[in-house]
C-alpha cells in the first residue's frame, strides 16, 4: 500500500486541532482530536482523517468498514462496465498483388463486423523509403473497399518505416 493509499484513522491522527463532520453531513467545526475521537466513540464509529494537509485537518466520522466495501462495490461495477477495444493489426506491402488486397480486406471486413477497430499498415523495405508515398497508395486503394461498414479515424501517415491508417466500425 503507497502512502498516498494509506487511511489515517482513529488513534493515528496526530494533529491537535480538526475540523470535523458526521458522516451525513452535520458539522461539528473545529475541534480537538480527544473531543473528535470521544464523539467517534460514542456513536460506534470511526475517526478519519480526509484532508491531512489542510489547516487544520479535516476529519470525518463515519463507518469505514462499510465506506470502503462501497467503494470497492464502485470500482468493482465500474470495471464491469468497461469497453475493451481490440485492435486488429493488417499488414500489407508497396508491392502486394490486387487479389492479395481483396483477400485481407475480406479479413479485415470480418473483423469490422464483428466490431473490432482495425489497423492497416504498410511496410516499406530499403530502396522503397525512397518513395513513402507509394505506401499511401496502397492504403487509398484499400479504403474504398472497406468505406461502406467502417469510418476513416485516422488517415494514412507516415511513421517511422510505416504506412499507418486505422479504421474503426461503423456505429
């Protein structure tokens, strides 16, 4: 557990002076720690400390057993409603035949379908660095064939020794 992660709480708030608040909203100002805990005590609850470096602490007094299985509740609930995005990698290259072409397309056409988001990317070797944008061609000829069920989220550049061009589903 990091320091930042770390609850102070009950008999480890040193500070003399807080400002504290009862879990549900009533205020009970700037009071000292012996009063804070007294209270905390009497209700059958916990002292913690929210804002450490304020002036002066602010403390709360709540159940924290219960506040920290809401949270991990919270967490856990978000996770669950997380969308994983899968990116499928088609690699082609400057000098890839016209049925090569249709063949990974009709992969990559599958792989929209199914509503994975899709990276195409072209390759180019030695003496072809010396025309990138025969890379490009071969991308803005794949475009076409995979328009009508995916949308352009970003159009062909250049990277590196790389043609890039993603292609995500359509909505």
């Amino acid at each position: 557990m990091s320091k930042k992660d770390r609850v102070i709480m009950n008999d480890d708030i040193r500070a003399s002076e807080l400002r504290c608040t009862i879990d549900g909203g009533e205020s009970l100002g700037i009071i000292s720690t012996d009063e804070a805990m007294l209270k905390a005590n009497e209700l059958n609850l916990d002292l913690v400390l929210i804002a450490p470096d304020a002036k002066p602490p602010v403390a709360k007094i709540m159940d924290y057993g219960k506040y920290k299985y809401q949270k991990e509740k919270q967490l856990k609930e978000q996770r669950k409603n997380q969308v994983k995005i899968v990116v499928k990698e088609i690699k082609l290259s400057v000098k890839i035949a016209e049925n090569d072409v249709t063949y990974k397309v009709k992969h990559a056409r599958e792989f929209l379908e199914k509503g994975f988001h899709v990276k195409f990317r072209v390759f180019l070797r030695g003496r072809e660095m010396a025309n990138p944008d025969a890379g490009k061609q071969v991308l803005l000829r794949v475009w076409p064939m995979v328009e009508d069920i995916g949308v352009m989220e970003k159009p062909p550049k250049f990277e590196g020794r790389y043609f890039n061009m993603y292609v995500t589903p359509q909505k």
